[in-house]
C-alpha cells in the first residue's frame, strides 16, 4: 500500500514488502481495512504544527467535538477507533503520538518497550525512541492485538530481546483485581496543567486505593530543561540517518532519495504543503552531521542517564513500584491552524526517551472531553501495566463513546 506520512513527497511510494508488523496482522486474520490519516512526519515537520493535518490527508477531527484536535502524531488510528469504524488500530510513537491522541479521542493506548515490536516497515523519525502500538476502546482489544504485535524480527535488532520477554497472548495476566496491592508511585509534577484534570485524577487515585492499591505519594519524576533539548537533539540526528536508510530501502524507483529531496519538495510545493505551517524541523534534521558527532553521543548518553538512571529506574528501585501514574494530558484543545498546537502538557517523555512501557486508560471526561490516566513503568513491564490499567478500567468503566458534536459551546 502506498505509504507516506502523509506526505505528497512520498505520494504514490509503495514499499517492496509489508512491514513486519503488517505481515503478523495478516498471518492472524486481520482484515486490514486501510490507512488512516496522520500528523504529516509523525508531527516532526514544523514548529508551529497542527496535530492531525497532513498535506494528503487534510485535517483528522476529533470525534468528541469536531471543532477540536484529535493530538498525533497517530491522529487518524484514535480516532478510527473511537468513532468505532474499526475494532483495532495501529499507531506509532516516537515521544506521545499513541499515548496524547488515545487521552484525546477516549481509548486505550499502549507505548510498549521499545523492541517488543518491529520496526521494520515503518517510516523512521528515530531508532532509539520509536515503536508501534495498539490503540483500541478497550484494554482487553488492546492486550490481544499487542500479543499479535510482538515478536522477534531479524531487520530490527532492537527486537533480539524479545524473544525472552513477549507474549504471546497477554489476555491470561487481565485480572479485575489487579490494584490490590500494586504500589502506584504518583507523578506529581505531572499534575497542575489543569484544575479539573486533577480533580478528575483525585477521584481515580482514591478509587484505586480503595481497590486496595498502595500509593506513593509524591514521586517526582525528573523532566528538566537538560532533557528536553538532549532529546531534540538526539530526534534531529536520527531524523536525518533514519529517514536516508528508509528512503534507500524503498528502491530505485523511490519518489525521494534522502531528506534533502524531501525538504526541497516542499519548498516546491509550498501551496499544498507548506501553507500552514513549516519544515523546520527537518531543515534542522538535515544540517546534522553522522551518529558519531560528540554532540549525537552526548545527548543520547544524556537522555538515557535522566530518564533511566537517574529517573524511572531509580523510582522504581527505591520506592519498590509496580508503576508510576500521571494523567496522560489535558482535554482536546481547538484546532488552530494559525497558531498551531497548544495543549497544556502531558506526561509522555520519560517513558518514550527511556524506551520504556506505558499504557493510557479513559479516566473520565472534563466538559464532555475525554482525559486518560497513564501507567508507565520499567521495561519489558506490559504484563504488569495491563494488569494495573484492565484492573482501573473495570472499577471505573470511565469511557463514554463519542457523539460527533460540532463544538461543546452552545
């Protein structure tokens, strides 16, 4: 199938083979009904980008309220999900984009280790921080398509591991009582983005406590400034090496052969492409030199050091966690196409920087829009986050489906 990130540069590109992944849905039984849109480059295109529009596809609308954002990059995947017109979707995620658009469209996402599932197939931002997950309305459609997912693919030598450490069925360790006794540590600085959102995760930590969860409270998950500008500098080198080695895998007959001729279509092609927003992103991509600059190496050592050894690792080690818990974001905000995205934060970065497991559950709805609850923990944890996350999802049964309202004014 052809296959773009949305974008009219890649226009008419079809792989050689399935990817990976596509290959075990086909090998289960799926019935594959097509490909839903995106954030054009998995939103790593322009500064002031717009979740959800892409120049093929247009602009992906939340099934909520039509005037507001569906979040990405995996726009179209929730919110196929969400309005029911598939049971399973696949997304992708390099930091939020199957876990910020599940909390905005009201399903279950899952952001699992990185390696638990192939990359191979899929359009690259970066190595060291991208996977494909389940998105599904429920944690039980999510456990099995995950299982589906799994597996060990000699083109991708992040999955050597998982031999040992997938499933095939997950549905086994799904248990209503799954919270009694789980130690949850509460990610406080992930709170205050929003008064009702945090009203809303009161209600669920003390449901979860009288489900007989012990919480730990508070943990501070480290997030500081260093990080954020160690991780754009890691994305912005693997951007470019990764985006080269998948466009040659494509073949001669490729419609772009490297970055570069992406980023001078576009330029082309301002009207289509460009009108809304820019590419800096990938212009900054392309001024990277190789994976062995200093500047590369640091980074990634500083990126792993804050959100695994001084972070997750060293929570979960001190504390004795099962999981750490944070809402997954704030409500949808409204789609601006002149100013771009702007919601309010979330909590997706230290789990998608470590390449570590997360899973967003529906928590409930703040002025008729969905906000989902996240579960994050050490690697290779699924069995133990799904457990957590089937268990909140029983006692709350939190998700209200969608009613395609135009706004919520009025």
């Amino acid at each position: 199938m052809t296959t773009t990130a949305g974008s009219l540069a890649l226009q008419g590109s079809i792989p050689l083979r399935d990817a990976f992944l596509v290959e075990r849905l086909r090998a289960a039984g799926a019935v594959l009904l097509g490909k839903t849109n995106l954030s054009e480059w998995a939103n790593f295109r322009g500064s002031l980008s717009t979740s959800g529009w892409s120049g093929r596809g247009g602009q992906t609308r939340n099934p909520y309220a039509l005037d507001r954002n569906p979040s990405g990059s995996s726009s179209g995947s929730a919110v196929a999900v969400s309005a029911s017109l598939c049971a399973v979707a696949v997304g992708t995620e390099t930091d939020g984009s199957i876990l910020s658009p599940s909390s905005y469209n009201g399903i279950v996402g899952i952001k699992p280790t990185l390696g638990l599932i192939s990359r191979s197939g899929i359009i690259p931002i970066a190595h060291s921080q991208d996977t494909a997950g389940p998105m599904a309305r429920s944690v039980t459609d999510a456990a099995i398509l995950l299982g589906v997912l799994a597996g060990t693919d000699p083109a991708d030598p992040a999955t050597a591991q998982s031999s040992a450490k997938s499933q095939r069925d997950y549905t086994p360790i799904l248990d209503p009582g799954g919270l009694r006794g789980a130690r949850l540590g509460v990610a406080r600085n992930f709170f205050g983005f929003h008064p009702q959102v945090d009203e809303l995760m009161e209600s669920a930590l003390a449901e979860m406590k009288r489900q007989g969860a012990e919480l730990i409270d508070p943990v501070q998950v480290p997030k500081p400034p260093e990080l954020e500008e160690a991780e754009i500098t890691v994305l912005r080198y693997e951007m470019k090496a990764d985006m080269n080695a998948y466009l040659a895998r494509l073949g001669p007959h490729a419609p772009m052969r490297s970055l570069k001729d992406i980023i001078q279509f576009d330029q082309q092609h301002r009207r289509q492409e460009l009108q809304w927003f820019g590419q800096e992103e990938l212009v900054k991509s392309e001024a990277k030199g190789p994976l062995t600059d200093k500047a590369y190496v640091q980074a990634l050592a500083t990126c792993r050091r804050i959100t695994r050894t001084e972070g997750i690792d060293l929570l979960m080690a001190e504390d004795r966690l099962d999981a750490l818990v944070a809402p997954t974001s704030t409500p949808a905000h409204v789609t601006d196409w002149v100013l771009g995205d702007h919601g309010l934060g979330d909590s997706t970065t230290p789990a998608a920087v470590a390449g570590y497991p997360s899973v967003t559950v529906p928590a409930g709805q703040v002025h008729g829009l969905p906000v989902g609850i996240s579960f994050f923990g050490l690697a290779w944890t699924e069995p133990k986050l799904l457990r957590i996350a089937f268990a909140f999802e029983q006692t709350t049964k939190a998700r209200r489906p969608p009613q395609f309202l135009e706004t919520i004014y009025g």
